[in-house]
C-alpha cells in the first residue's frame, strides 16, 4: 500500500472507529452484490463471458474435472460425472460439514480431501491455478443458483463462530468486519466502494490481481488492511467466518466466476 | 495450460460489420517487477495477435509490457464470404496459442 493510501486508510479508520458500531445487520431486502458497486465497464466485462478472464479458468477447470490424477488413476469425472449436472448448487451449499473431519471445510478443502482421499493424490497449494480452477468449474455450475450455505443445523456452532469473528474488533486499527460492512457499506474508503462483502462471485478474478483468487485470500486481503494476524487458509476461524459470510447471503444468486476491480 | 476464448458470431449477412473478441490466458508478466529479495522478475508477455481469414491477414496487433494479464482484444471487421478464422498468439519463451471459429455468410 502506497504511503498515502496507508495515510488514508488510518484516518478513515479512526473516524469509524469512533462512530459507534451499531451491530444492526443488513435487511434481507437491502441486501447487494458486490457487482451493483461496479463500474458499468467491469459489470460488461462481468456479464460477457468471452470477455470474462475467469472463464479462462473456468474452462482450464473443465480439463482438470476430466484429467485422471493421482495413484488412484481417477478423475473427479469419474465419481461425479459431468460436472455441469453433479455439480450444480453444490458451491452454492459451501462451506459444508465434512463428518470425517467433524467440522465444516470450504470448496478448497473439500477439493482437496477428494484429492487426498479418493484420487490418492497431493493436495493442490493454497491460490494455485488448478485449485482455483477447479473451484471455478464447481462454482460456475451454480450460477444463478441461491446460496444456501449454512441450511444444515450441525453447523450452527461454527455460523455463530463465524459470526462473533465478523463483529470482533481486531488488529491495529481495531476494526470488526462489521464496522465496514455492515455499518458503513454504502460509503467509500480512498476512492473504492466499500461493499457490503456478500461472497456472491468466488472464486473471482480480481482486476487489482490480474489473476482469480479465493474467498480465504480476500478475507486475508482485508485481515491485513486493519493489520491483524491474517487467518490461516482452511483453518478452522477462516471456514467459521466463510460459513457466516455465505450465510448472511443466504438466498443471494451465485455469481461465479465474478469480476471484480 | 494455454486456454483461449474467441467470440466470432456463427453467422452474419454479406456486408454486414461484426465484431470479434478474443480473450487469451497469459500472465504477462511485464519484466520490470522484482521479488521481494529484489531480484527482477524475467518479461513474459504475449508480443503479437494475428488473425487471418482463410488464409488472409486481416488483423495484427502488437502487445507490450503494459498490457494487463489475460488480454482482451476485439475488433471489427466486414462479412464477406463464408470461412475459418484463425488466430494466433506469439509470446516470450516460446509461447504460440492458436484458435479457430468458423463464420456463415448469407
């Protein structure tokens, strides 16, 4: 971040900071995407898919769904079918609870403990091309699709997780979540849109990081920008403030893959 | 993992002015970039598109190091007869992509 930029940043913070946070969720009904705070050009670029770079990932994502991977000599083809069938609402319903695991794991972890478990393969790294690849794919065959993350009750715990972690003030600007974007999500911070931070589009390409990113880096993107300790990508707190996010869009059309600036 | 997407309408009345898209997958990694131990990031970036029509060069565009990663290109262009487009991406390191669409003039 720029010296000025940073400068900003902490004014702007230290006036939120001093306004009371009000803790008052959004109304459903007032409820936006992220894409109604675009420009027009980068909502065009959004809505046209030969000009959407994130198909390009999409489409790299189709090839992987269909490549056999690992000892076990399977492709997720193989147990799932064609993707465009099998795979449609199920990003919509992440994250979800893995009873192995005992808790919830997002698309990513559910990616790669297919990988671990039934391709006999290496888990894909955190952010790489064909993690987000794949993830992309199964997010695109739910485009258009209401979120329904967080429907199953043995989630509850980690959605009022998720949620204490949205509302607690954390790192050396002291800032919650919520102070941005429940309270102040129709204004701006330096020249941007602060948004409402529904997780409508993931994984997105992000015009800012000429590449698509995932949920967990976005949420890392902004835990840095309040200079906190930035969750671990899969950890338990990063899939506890995922589930809520999804959870307070709940109902909201599925976007992937969006465009963002 | 090169991936291509081409926009080309499937048909188009004679005369009429279409417009292509193309969209190519490439980092275009601009060469002036240092990592974070300072050492500079080596150019790599697509350095033309061309596009011919049946056999004929109708569109070339030469790229530079400012361009942003998975470059968006369209233009326009005359339907004349029907026939294949074809387009080819060159680049740094070797890199050649191609694509085809085909179009029907009525």
């Amino acid at each position: 971040m720029s010296g000025w930029r940073a400068i900003l940043a902490v004014a702007v913070a230290a006036v939120i900071a001093a306004l009371p946070a009000h803790a008052a969720e959004i109304p459903t009904d007032a409820r936006r995407s992220g894409t109604t705070f675009m420009s027009s050009e980068t909502k065009a670029m959004q809505d046209d898919d030969s000009a959407n770079p994130g198909m390009l990932s999409v489409l790299d994502g189709e090839a992987l769904w269909n490549a056999k991977a690992g000892d076990a000599g399977k492709a997720c083809a193989d147990c799932h079918g064609d993707g465009s069938v099998s795979m449609t609402g199920v990003a919509a319903r992440y994250p979800a609870l893995d009873p192995a695991l005992g808790r919830p794991v997002d698309l990513e972890g559910r990616i790669n403990l297919c990988r671990t478990r039934h391709q006999q393969a290496s888990p894909f790294g955190n952010e790489s091309r064909e993690l987000l690849a794949l993830s992309a794919f199964i997010g695109r065959q739910s485009r258009g699709q209401p979120i329904t993350a967080g429907d199953d009750p043995a989630l509850a715990p980690s959605v009022a997780r998720g949620h204490d972690l949205f509302m607690q003030r954390q790192g050396q600007l002291d800032l919650a979540c919520a102070n941005c974007h429940d309270d102040n999500w129709d204004k701006h911070l330096a020249g941007s849109a602060i948004t409402q931070g529904q997780p409508t589009g993931y994984p997105v390409y992000r015009l800012e990081w000429q590449s698509m990113g995932s949920l967990s880096r976005r949420i890392r993107g902004c835990m840095t920008g309040v200079r906190a300790q930035a969750y671990d990508f899969g950890s338990p707190d990063m899939v506890a403030l995922e589930l809520y996010l999804m959870s307070r869009a709940k109902g909201m059309a599925m976007e992937t893959p969006a465009v963002r600036p | 993992m090169a991936s291509a997407l081409v926009n080309v309408p499937a048909k188009a009345k004679r005369g009429a002015v279409i417009e292509i898209k193309t969209l190519m997958s490439h980092i275009m990694e601009t060469g002036y970039r240092r990592t974070a131990a300072g050492e500079l990031v080596p150019r790599d970036i697509i350095t033309s598109l061309t596009c011919r029509f049946n056999g004929a060069e109708i569109f070339r565009a030469d790229l530079f190091p400012a361009i942003a990663a998975n470059p968006f290109l369209s233009f326009f262009t005359v339907a004349t007869e029907s026939g294949n487009f074809e387009f080819e991406w060159i680049g740094d390191n070797g890199f050649v992509a191609t694509a085809s669409a085909a179009i029907s003039v009525e």
